[in-house]
C-alpha cells in the first residue's frame, strides 16, 4: 500500500480539530493540558506537521481518545 504524506498530515489535522470541537477543548486549553506550544499544534491542525508518536500519545492523554480515533485508523 502506498500512503500519501499530505493526506495523512491533513487527516490527522482534521480529526484532531473534531475531537477538539466534540469535547468544547480550545487550543489554548489543549495546549495548557499537554504543555506543547500552540503554534506546533497549529502545525498539526493546518497539517504543516505531523506529532511524533510520543506527542500523539500526550494529544490522546489530553483529549481522552484512543490513538485510532487520531490518526483515522
């Protein structure tokens, strides 16, 4: 199977901005929560940048969601 990096950055961008608007969460708050600068997570949500695993996995802490449910498998 072939991925397509700009699809997967945007998928990831794109669930994350669902998962903050189903649980009312702002970037300020999700930044406050996982201590990780708002203009990274920016970069998640426009899809600039993709979060390491050990980054996804503080996003999930902070969002309570399974890693599935972040990167859309």
């Amino acid at each position: 199977m072939i991925y397509n990096e700009e699809k997967i950055l945007i998928g990831i961008g794109d669930n994350i901005k669902s998962i903050m608007f189903e649980k009312d969460i702002t970037l300020a708050e999700l930044s406050r929560k996982t201590k990780i600068a708002p203009c990274a997570i920016n970069k998640y949500l426009v899809g600039s940048s993709a979060p390491t695993l050990k980054t996804a996995m503080i996003l999930c802490n902070a969002l309570d969601v399974h890693i599935d449910k972040l990167i859309g498998a």
